[in-house]
C-alpha cells in the first residue's frame, strides 16, 4: 500500500473516532453557553451506549436502541438539571455524581441481565449502523487521487457520521443565527438582563440541558452501535472528558470544536497505526505510551498553550431571581 492510501486510511479513522468526541462537545456547548457545566458528559455517553446496545440486542432494531441510548441520556440530563437549575446545587459535585452512577449502574445492570461480565451480546446488522457505499464508489475506487478519497474518506461512513458534520453547521446555525441561540448566550452572560426581558432563565437552561442529552445520545449510540458491535463496560474510555477538552480549546465555537476533535481523532488513530512500528534508532514504543497520546495532548492544551479561553461569565453559578 503507497503513502498517500495510508494518509487516507489514517485520515479516515480520523474521522470515525472523533465522532463520539464531537457530540459530546456539542452537546457541551450547548449546556455550558447556557451557563450549566457539565462534567457528567462522559457518564451520559456511557449511559447512553449501554442503552442503545442492550436494547438494540434485545429488539434487533438499532433506531430503538438508539431511541433508548437518547432517552436515558437525557434523563440524566434533566437529573443533572433539576440538581444545578432548580435546587441550585453545585454542578461540578453533579456531573461527577452522574459519571460514577453511569460506571457502576452500566456494569452492574449488564452483569446481572446478561451474565457476560457487564458486557452486551454482540449485535447483529439489524442493530448497528452500517456503513454507507456512495454511488459509483467502488468504480471510482482505482482511479489515481480521487478514488481513495470518494472511495475510504467520503463513502463507507455510518449514519451517524455524516449527521455528526450536519450537527456542527446546525449548531452554528442555531447560537449565532436564531433568536433561541441569542437567548441561549445571553442567559450565559447575563442572566439576570435575560430575566428583566421576561424571558424564563430556568426554561432557556432546562432546553439546554436537554439538547446537551439529546447529543450525549447520539455520542453514546455511536460508541456501541456504529464504531462497535456490543456494550463494553467503561468504553466511553474517558471521551467525554476530552470532549471537554476541545471544547475549551475551541473557546466555545462549534466549527473550532469540530477542527479540535478531529485534531484528537487523528492522535487516537494514529496511536492505533504506530503500535507495534520500530522507528529507526529507537525501537517499538510502548503501546501505553502511544495509547496515552490524546491524553497527553489534553493536559497539554489545559494547561495553558491556547492562549485565554473565557467560559460564559454566569456558567457555573446558579441563578437566583431576585424579588
């Protein structure tokens, strides 16, 4: 195989792993522009996926399983909301609860329904979600450049991939070109000016919230039905947290969000093609150390090379009405 079919067979691994980190960034944006922090995006993904697996096993059917997958991220997400939004507790104290409820509720309700260590039965085609061959792929596929390309970078995706791309220009659509995503910035801002307007502070980060569950969903869905074929315990593996990440390294901007988690799709697939490859003058790397790459690069970012990212000046703090 030459040079230029490796670089798109890592650019198209690229893609598919940054799937599940690009929902889960914008389902982040979307609560965080509200004023919500959610640290819980790594439990709702694992929910989400245990869901959408169990029940596409038991159904056969992966629009049900991915109708469960949704439904019980958002009831997490409206768990998270009824504790932040209207008893007005700590948000961070929140996700973290959310996130080692999904861990040990996804392990143990699968152990105990299947008796497969907390793992699902594997799914079968009617479950999952199948790539989709583009018109003339397979007769484009030897043609110089231009076959690779349409052939493993533009056809052969899932569903749920291509959506992940229409997610972003909706996004940005909806906060920067609607009245909702005026609204929705604001109550991030100024909370207190968006309530003198009469507009419901509690409404507008509820609708947030829920649209934040509605895209953990999907991320979750993606992880067990479209990039594997079953549920495996804790194989959310930490993406939500780095979901987190390239949020702030996009300053809250979903077209940067996307550029972010491309950036860590493309470590993570690269890490998977360098194990077991010598470089010359070194040897073979450890697996561990390539594996930790995404990892590595979200400490790096966090810790200051991204210059100065500005959360919405009211995330984090609940809003009281004042009398």
């Amino acid at each position: 195989m030459g040079t230029f079919e490796s670089f798109i067979l890592l650019l198209d691994s690229t893609v598919r792993l940054s799937m599940p980190l690009l929902f889960a960034a914008l389902a982040g944006l979307y609560s965080e522009r509200s004023g919500v922090f959610d640290i819980g995006l790594e439990g709702k993904m694992l929910a989400a996926a245990f869901a959408a697996a169990a029940i596409g096993a038991l159904a056969g059917n992966v629009w049900l399983g991915l109708l469960a997958g949704i439904a019980v991220s958002v009831g997490l997400a409206l768990v998270h909301g009824f504790a932040c939004i209207t008893a007005r507790g700590n948000q961070i104290v929140s996700g973290v609860a959310i996130n080692f409820l999904a861990a040990g509720l996804t392990a143990l309700i699968g152990h105990a329904y299947f008796s497969q260590g907390g793992r699902t039965p594997r799914l079968e085609n009617e479950a999952r979600f199948l790539p989709i061959e583009w018109p003339g792929a397979e007769q484009l596929a030897d043609v110089p450049f231009l076959g690779p390309i349409y052939e493993e970078l533009i056809s052969g995706h899932n569903l749920l991939v291509y959506l992940g791309f229409v997610m972003v220009a909706v996004t940005w659509f909806v906060i920067f070109r609607t009245r909702f995503g005026l609204r929705l910035r604001a109550v991030g801002e100024n909370p207190a000016a968006v309530d003198t307007a009469g507009i419901s502070v509690t409404l507008m980060r509820y609708q947030a919230v829920i649209i934040c569950g509605v895209l953990c969903g999907l991320a979750g869905a993606y992880l067990s039905t479209a990039q594997s074929a079953s549920f495996v315990p804790n194989m959310s593996a930490g993406k939500g947290f780095i979901a987190l990440a390239a949020l702030i390294f996009a300053k809250w901007k979903p077209v940067p969000v996307l550029y972010a988690c491309l950036l860590f799709g493309f470590l993570d697939a690269l890490g998977i093609r360098l194990q077991g490859y010598e470089f010359p003058g070194i040897g073979e790397v450890p697996v561990q150390l390539i594996q930790a790459l995404p990892y590595i690069l979200t400490v790096v970012l966090l810790a200051g090379f991204i210059g100065k990212a500005e959360p919405p000046k009211a995330g984090g703090v609940p809003y009281v009405k004042e009398r």
